[in-house]
C-alpha cells in the first residue's frame, strides 16, 4: 500500500476512477473517492464540527480520498501509518475519516 511518501505524488486518476456503488443488474450508481469526499464534506456545520479532516487543507483532503481510493479498508497499522504520513492529531481522526467515507457510500448505493 502507498501511505506515506507517496502520498505526495499526485495521481488524478486514481481519484477520478470510479468505484461501483451499487448495481442491481439494472442500474450501476458509480463515485469516485473524490466524489463521495465532497459528498461527505456537504452536510451541515453541526456534522462536520468533529471531524479533523474537514477543516483539513485541500491537499490534505486530496490525500485522505487518493488512500481511500487505494484501500477503503486498511488496517490498523495502515491508518497509523497514513495519519503519521498527514500529521493528524490521531489515528482516530483517520479512523473517522473512513468511518465518514463507508457510511456515505453506503448511503448512496440506498442502504443508508
């Protein structure tokens, strides 16, 4: 996994491929990372007033989405690592930050 150093490379398309959502053999709804971010990041004031990534620069933002896109499930030594790599207060706002990301998707593809 590229947490880290290789954060800092810009990769635009991994932030603009999409990922399947949900598809009912019918209809497939597709995000990318990026999209889902700004989706997140679109509630209210109150919603976003716990959260250290949306006060976060966008650089920092861009970073949170490409790891996203990356691995939407790391493990533990993976948020430390990618928290380490941001300097985030903790891997708990890492931790929260992916937390934010699953359950947008989940609410996009209507399971939400």
């Amino acid at each position: 996994h590229r947490f880290g150093s290789q954060l800092s490379a810009a990769e635009p398309e991994l932030l603009s491929t999409s990922m399947v959502l949900s598809d009912d053999g019918l209809v497939s709804r597709t995000f990318t990372a990026a999209e889902v971010l700004r989706l997140v990041l679109a509630g209210s004031e109150d919603a976003n007033a716990g959260r250290w990534f949306s006060t976060a620069s966008t650089e920092t933002r861009s970073k949170l989405a490409e790891a996203y896109a990356l691995e939407p499930y790391p493990s533990d030594q993976q948020m430390d690592k990618l928290a380490r790599a941001l300097r985030a207060p903790s891997k708990a706002c890492v931790r929260t930050f992916y937390q934010s990301m699953h359950l947008k998707a989940m609410e996009l593809c209507g399971h939400g």
